[in-house]
C-alpha cells in the first residue's frame, strides 16, 4: 500500500461533484488526483476537498508521468450510447473515454479499480471491451466481478439500481453484502427512507433563488460555494401546475389527474410510467433521483407531504435541490458551485456516497 499503510490512496477519474469520493473518504480512503473535465462539477469537488488535487482538465490532454501510483481508482466513464456500436476495437473514437480509464489503471497500477455506471452497462459493447481487456489484454493481470447492486440496500434513501464492477490483481473480489433489506432481518437493516433523510427539512422553501456568491477556482469567477441548505430553495409553478399537484397522492401520478388537468398527450397515452408527475411515500426509499429532479414530469419529483382530509396539510411542489442532494446521500454540510441547473445536474449524476461507502469499507481489508 502506497506512503501511508492505513490509508490508501485513490484516484478518482471522471469524478462529478465528489459523490464517490466522499464515500471512499468517509471509509478512510486518501484521494491523491481526482479528473472531472465539467469546471462546475470540479469546483464542487475541490471546495470539499482541496484544489491541490483536483483536476479539471480533459483526461486526454494527461500525460503518462502525470499518472501518479495509487492503491486504488475509481469512477466510471460515461457510456456513449446503448446501441451496438459495431465496434469492440478500444481504439474506436466512440471508447476513447474508455480507452484513457485503461490507460490509467495500467500505468497507475492500482490493486483494484472500480466502475460504476448505469443498470444496462453490462449490456453495452463498452462492458464488453472491459471482458475482452481482462481476458487477454491490458487488463489480464485483473480478475473482474460484476453485478447490479441496489442504493438502498447499502443505506442509501433511494432505490437507485446501478452496476458495479470490481477488477482487483490481489485475488477476485465479490461484491459486497447487501447491508439494508426492505424487510429487515438479523443481519440487515430495515430499508432508510425518504422520511429519514428530508423529514427534518423545511416544508417551505424561504427563497426561490440561489444566494449572491461567487468563488474562484480554476482561475474564474463561478457561483458558489453554496452549503446546506441555501440550495434550499423553491420554484415557482403555475396555478395550473399547483392544481395539478394537488390531486397527486403518495404514490401516484398522472394516472391520478382528472381528465381536465391532463395534457393532450397524457389524455392521449392512456398506458405508460406511473412516475410522470409522481409523488413520493415518506416511508419509502425514493425512485431514482436524475439530473432534472425539479421537473415533476420527468419523475417521482413531488415532495411526500400530502393528507387526503386535509389540503392544509398538502406540500405542493417539487423536491429542493437540498433534498434531492440528501436523498443522493451528501453531507448536509456539503458545499455546492454552480448555477441552478448545473449543480441538479451534479446531484443527480452522483454516486451515492452510502453505496459508495460499502463499497470502500468491502475493499479496504483486501489491500496487502
């Protein structure tokens, strides 16, 4: 183990606003070089974590003796796509991104590498690239485990599904146990839930806009940085909008609209997602939270708060971006640069830091 044997050091690549990292961190993990090319996402990671390691820069543009030597990397490049490629060649344009993760894990040599990325990954002819590298390529000296493990099976609020791949050359690593069920049993909690992690939270928001902050980093001017709740903040929908919300029980939908709050699309559509302008369940995990949380027709986006005898008791908007950041498991502390919709989009591209965590605290015994 590199320098300091109880805390192993950690790249993490394509790295968002530091949601992995923070798990990692959190499990006594030393992160020594972090690449994210977004600078908003960057600025997020270093105003919690320190400028001196943080890059913003395109992973392209590293050299190889730029690559420091780490016990440990993780991230996941973004897939480009679920359709078949028509190419498994690592030097396809369209696997560049893929390409240069490779090029790290060879010359920084971690003892095991990490990849998270969505559901169907295994499905993509990027995952299929990692096989064909692990099986007599760059990667031979790896021996890789895959699976789809669930957010809120590790303690995080959310039923977040997402693969997970685990390439390790200290002998082959399963994934971790689930430490949370939906029905809990001796050796697992009972699922955490949307109560657990915004029950505590103001039900209404004191401002709809971000306050009047600047920061520097990376050399320019960016909004930020933003702590707690002053992302807590609300939108301002139209009366028709807070008709509709009103109707929505937790739970339901639009498949709870009467027929004249519907769209002309919706009344249209009689079948489809039951999500579409959902309501959350206060002892439930939340569905998946993504980048645009604070549009209640992409999702389960509306706040749980709703009593059927009771409108008085009815919190008729969407969740806050401070919500939102707490169902993906951040801080409550966490500090946040950006505008509005760039900071959503770095909460809802995020790993969650719990799911995270498990994964960090399953690893760190198995380094020599």
């Amino acid at each position: 183990m590199s320098q300091v044997s109880d805390r192993p050091s950690m790249i993490d690549l394509f790295a968002g606003c530091g949601g992995m990292t923070v798990g990692f961190h959190n499990e006594g993990f030393r992160p020594i070089l972090a690449v994210e090319w977004d600078r908003a996402a960057a600025s997020t990671y270093a105003a919690n974590f320190g400028k001196e390691h943080t890059q913003c820069r395109d992973i392209e543009t590293f050299e190889d003796d730029e690559i420091p030597p780490a016990d440990v990397i993780i991230g996941g490049p973004p897939c480009q796509g679920f359709s078949n490629l028509g190419s498994k060649s690592v030097d396809d344009p369209r696997n560049k991104l893929w390409k240069e993760y490779l090029r790290f894990v060879t010359i920084a040599r971690p003892q095991v590498f990490v990849i998270e990325n969505v559901e169907r990954f295994s499905r993509t002819n990027e995952f299929q690239l990692l096989l064909d590298e692990a099986e007599h390529g760059i990667l031979k000296d790896y021996d890789l485990t895959h699976g789809v493990l669930l957010a809120a099976d590790y303690g995080v609020p959310q039923r977040r599904p997402r693969t997970i791949v685990i390439g390790s050359r200290v002998g082959e690593i399963p994934l971790p146990e689930p430490t949370h069920a939906k029905v809990p049993t001796a050796d697992r909690k009972p699922w955490r839930t949307v109560r657990d992690a915004i029950g505590w939270v103001d039900w209404y928001p004191t401002t709809t806009e971000l306050p009047e902050k600047h920061a520097t980093y990376f050399e320019r001017s960016i909004r930020g940085e933003f702590r707690g709740t002053e992302i807590h903040f609300g939108r301002q929908p139209t009366p028709m909008s807070l008709e509709r919300y009103d109707h929505v029980p937790p739970g339901g939908g639009r498949f709870n609209l009467p027929d004249h709050l519907l769209s002309r699309c919706w009344r249209e559509k009689k079948t489809g997602t039951t999500d579409v302008m959902g309501r959350m369940r206060w002892d439930a995990p939340s569905l998946t939270i993504r980048t645009e949380f604070f549009k209640p027709e992409k999702g389960q986006y509306l706040h749980p708060q709703w009593e059927p005898d009771r409108p008085d008791r009815r919190v008729n908007r969407v969740i806050t971006h401070y919500e939102a950041s707490l169902l993906q498991d951040f801080p409550k502390d966490y500090q946040w640069c950006g505008s509005k919709t760039e900071i959503a989009k770095q909460i809802g591209n995020a790993v969650p830091s719990g799911l995270a965590a498990a994964i960090a605290k399953h690893l760190k015994g198995r380094l020599s």
